[in-house]
C-alpha cells in the first residue's frame, strides 16, 4: 500500500456506499488524528482505538440520519497524493462548499482543520476534503 490516507478514505467511501454501520481500519498516529478530526467535526458517530497486533485497528461508527438513513458524509476527496503534494499557505487556505464543509491539513504544530490553521496563520500539506 503505496497511499495509506487514501486507502482510509476508501475504506470509509465504501463502507458508506454499502450502508455499513461500523468499519475497522488499520491505524496509524495520523489516521487517529484524522478519525479526532471528523469525530469533533460532527460527521462520525463514535470511534475506538483497538491495540490488538503491532498496529491496532480504530472502530469507526458512521453516523446516519434517523429519518432519511442518509450519512452525513456526502464526499471524501483526496487532495494532496504521493505523486503531486499539495501545499497552502495560510492566506491562500482552501474554503470547501463555500465554508460547509472542512479540508484536513497536515501542519508544522499537527492535523487540524483549515479553520483551526487559519486562525493560527499556519499553512501545511492539504490532506483531504470533507464534506
């Protein structure tokens, strides 16, 4: 596996397409930080960090809506890929669906969102979009 975020963002598209409730995902130190990131934005139910084998696996609960069993996650772009890195600075910081949605940034002071970078004034590596 040459692409470790786009295989996460995969996983989570596919489990989404097939109406699942809970998806298992190999874990590392970033994919933690990504699953943080969407649990405090609000597009996950829960998650859970299982240390079984030398790298353990996160439990994601996915989130749908009662009434309509629509997910919350509409679409999982990834940006920056091995082959081409994608980099912004703080004044040129992406805006996903005119502010709705987020982009995921790998900074100097950590993953955080591009709300949370601007208003530090960091730029970073962006990693995906979310919305």
């Amino acid at each position: 596996m040459t692409d470790p975020i786009a295989d996460y963002l995969t996983r989570l598209r596919n489990a989404i397409k097939a109406n699942h409730r809970v998806v298992e995902i190999p874990a590392s130190n970033l994919k933690r930080e990504m699953t943080r990131i969407l649990f405090e934005q609000g597009y996950i139910l829960n998650y859970k960090f299982v240390e079984d084998g030398p790298q353990g696996t996160i439990k994601i609960a996915l989130k749908y809506d009662p009434v309509n069993k629509v997910n919350s996650i509409k679409k999982l772009v990834r940006v920056s890929k091995p082959g081409l890195r994608k980099y912004v600075g703080f004044k040129d910081m992406p805006r996903v669906l005119n502010g709705l949605g987020i982009a995921i940034l790998s900074t100097s002071s950590g993953v955080m969102t591009n709300k949370e970078a601007a208003n530090l004034k960091i730029g970073g590596e962006v990693l995906c979009y979310v919305y």
